[in-house]
C-alpha cells in the first residue's frame, strides 16, 4: 500500500506509524468494505443490514461516481456477478469490470471528460423504473467527477469557479452550495432522475460527520441550501464570475429549479447507507498501534481548520503528553480524521497533510515523536503524494520558509518524507497518527 515503507521506517517507532497509516487506508479499500457490508443469499440481497427482495424487481443498476467508484462497482460485481444488469460510474481511478461501465474523469476540476461520462449515468438513471433496484454508488471526489452543468454554464465556468474557491481555503459545505446549484446531478437532482425507481445509496463518506447532503453535494440526498446561499458563498470567497453570479441570480428569480428539499416526494423510495467513513480508517489503525504497544487515543474525527494550525495544535498536545502524562501517559498514539485546508498565498506545491506534517515537525520538542498524516485517497491536494511522515529533525528556519510559500512537498520530497501510495481505491478523508514514546520491549 505504501510504496516507500522502507524508506520512511528509519526507526522502529516511524515503522508502527508507516504500517497504521497503510491499515487505516486498506480498511477503507471498497474491496473489504463491500466484503463487510454486502452479501447475496438466493434472492436476498443484503446492505449494510438492510434487505432487498431480487425477485420483485426486473433489473438491479449500478449508477454514480468518485474517486473509489470504480472499485466499489468492481466489489459489487464480485458479490452480485451477473445480478447487475446493467451501471456506469465516472472515476479517476478505472478499474476492469464486466457488466459496470466506468468512465474516467478529472480531479479536483471537472473537465469534458467527466461530463461524457455523467451523461452516461444520467442516461441509465432517465431508463430506470418502478420496478427497478438502483445502487447509487456515492463516493468522495464525485463532487467533481459527477459533472453535468446546468444550461448556461460551460465546464470552463466550473473550473474557475472551483479553483477560487479552493485557493480561497472554502469548506466542503461552501464548495457544495455552489456546486449543487450548477448541476443536473448534484443536490438531490441524481435521485429526482431515477424516481420512481427503488434507489440504495451505497455510500463512502469523505465529509467529517457523513452530511449526507455534502457528501459528493449529496445526489441522492436532498438539499437544504438555495441560489441565495449559493450566491453568498462567491460573495464571501471574493469569486470573480460573472456568468455563474448570472444563473444563480437567475434561480433566486424563480427562473429555474431549487434542488429538491427534504418534503419531495422523490426521496421516497431512496435509502442512502454509509458503509465506510473516517472513522473506519481510524479504528484499524488504532489497532495497528495498540498491537505495537501504544494505547491508543481518537482524539476526534472532525478536525477541521487551517492545516498548518492543526498541525501545531497536534505537536502540542504529543508534548502534553510527555511533559505531564495528559490526555494519556506516553507510549501513546494518538490519532486523528477529518479534512483540514489551505488558504493558498505562495507558490509553491503540496496538500493539507503536508503542511499539517511539516508545521507539527517544526513544533515538535522532541526526538520521541512520529507524525504521519494522508489523504487516504493517496493524493494530497494536487500533490502525487498522499501526506508525509515527520519528526522534531525536519523543523528550522527552511522548513519554516517552506511553510511560508505553501511549498511542503519540495521541502518533504528532498528529506525523503513524503508518503507515496499512489491513487489508492478509497477516499474517506484524511488521517493521522502521532506516536508519543517507545513501548518497552
């Protein structure tokens, strides 16, 4: 999973948190979480607890998209076989599969790459039935996989207005008001299509809380936000697009359609399940740590904020723990989920979880702490990198001027830090692990 382990084991105590990262990452894999949660019996399918008759439907679909779709629609083909009838998702991370078509697309911003492929979802979604079963296959990253502007905005448009707002540090909630109201498929729009069709939301959560309304911009999910709101997120980020402004402006008019609220009655043949989420990541590798004599301690999975200040605040509380034994007497692990930003004002390259990394190195007091933080999708922002692992030797007055320009990867790349997974077939936000201490022998 982690392809330079041996490079970033330099100690026995960097080892333990090399291999709960690579845990964490491997128990969220839709290869062991659909194993976990979906099993065929005769007729009698099973998700997540919940049954479903085969019998009395005509056909079973698979529709929908994300960074893990692909390998959650091979992992469904694996236990279905040939029960799936017929499916299309868009990925940035195709896989081989039989009956599913996957389309590949573009991440972090949409292209007409991934609008093609949406079109071939919305196609399949249009076809469905009454007497349909449809597995709406809700993942990370669909955000901007699951393309398909509303009229009057072109893809060039949701390039722009995506980038801004991710260089401005806007949270997933802000990103989504906006996106939702661009789209035929976001905010609700995916299940008003498949109506009246019987829709299950296989879900893998990459919003801290599982918001089923944000996770993906909820297509499945109904939407509490409006063009209003939508609107007010430009005007807080500063965004610059006037054209967008245009048709949202159009919508507060009544010119088009709001996104579908919790009342429709479009909503009421859909069933959304979470089956993976950080806190999956979270507790295998809590375990990998209490294995290696570390207790462990979940300090939350919803950290949020500025990436460089999570990182210190993580530093600081790795010295609490030395200096007075508080929250937990060191050897101690703790550990950490959620998704932390950057408010982008260098040049330079890297994600959030390198930043988080490098700003805990250089806050870090002493030797005896390890800090590995990832994007459990392996990529870390527009980095090929999925995080870093750090000690209290990769701090200074460079490391500091790295921070500065938003250019932790070149700084972590030339020490030999970085974490490389490759695109690793999940994406349930980011995770870290401090280690404080050395467990006796």
């Amino acid at each position: 999973m982690i392809r330079n382990r041996e490079e970033l084991a330099r100690t026995p105590t960097a080892g333990v948190a090399v291999d709960a990262l690579a845990a964490g990452i491997e128990a969220a894999h839709p290869e062991t979480v659909v194993a976990d949660c979906v099993s065929l019996d005769g007729d009698t399918l099973s998700v997540a607890g919940n049954t479903y008759d085969l019998g009395a439907f005509e056909r079973v679909l698979v529709v929908g998209g994300g960074k893990p779709a692909g390998a959650v629609a091979a992992a469904l083909e694996t236990v279905l076989g040939d029960r799936i009838d017929d499916g299309a998702v868009v990925t940035s991370a195709p896989v081989e599969t039989e009956t599913i078509a996957v389309h590949e697309g573009t991440h972090p911003l949409p292209s007409e790459q991934n609008i093609r492929g949406t079109e071939a979802v919305l196609g399949l979604a249009a076809e469905a039935g009454p007497d349909d079963l449809v597995l709406a296959v809700i993942t990370g990253g669909a955000s901007a996989l699951l393309t398909a502007p509303v009229p009057g905005v072109s893809v060039e448009d949701l390039r722009a207005v995506t980038e801004q707002l991710l260089d401005g540090g806007a949270s997933i909630d802000d990103l989504n008001a906006v996106r939702k109201h661009l789209s035929q498929v976001k905010g609700g729009r995916l299940a008003r299509k498949l109506a009246p069709a019987r829709t299950v939301g296989v879900v893998f959560s990459d919003v801290v809380g599982n918001p089923l309304a944000v996770i993906a911009s909820g297509p499945t999910a109904p939407d509490r936000t409006t063009y209003g709101d939508a609107i007010g997120v430009l005007e807080r980020y500063d965004v610059d697009a006037p054209g967008v402004r245009a048709v949202l402006e159009g919508g507060v008019a009544g010119e088009r359609p709001e996104t579908p609220g919790p009342e429709e009655e479009v909503f009421d043949e859909v069933t959304n399940l979470v089956l993976a989420d950080n806190r999956t990541a979270v507790d295998a590798a809590a375990q990998v740590c209490e294995a290696a004599g570390y207790e462990p301690l979940v300090l939350s999975t919803r950290i949020e904020g500025e990436a460089q200040q999570a990182g210190r605040t993580h530093a600081a509380i790795a010295q609490e723990s030395l200096d007075n034994g508080d929250p937990a007497e060191p050897p101690v692990a703790l550990l950490s989920g959620g998704e932390t930003t950057v408010t982008v004002t260098g040049d330079g390259q890297g994600g959030p979880n390198q930043e988080f990394a490098l700003a805990a190195g250089c806050a870090l007091e002493s030797a005896s702490v390890v800090v590995g933080s990832v994007d459990t999708d392996g990529i870390d922002g527009a980095s090929e990198a999925a995080g870093a692992l750090v000690d209290s030797s990769v701090g200074g007055a460079g490391a500091l001027a790295a921070l500065e320009r938003n250019d932790a990867e070149t700084f972590l790349a030339g020490r030999s830090r970085l974490v490389e997974t490759g695109p690793t077939g999940t994406n349930v936000n980011d995770l870290r692990v401090v280690l404080v201490g050395t467990p006796e022998k």
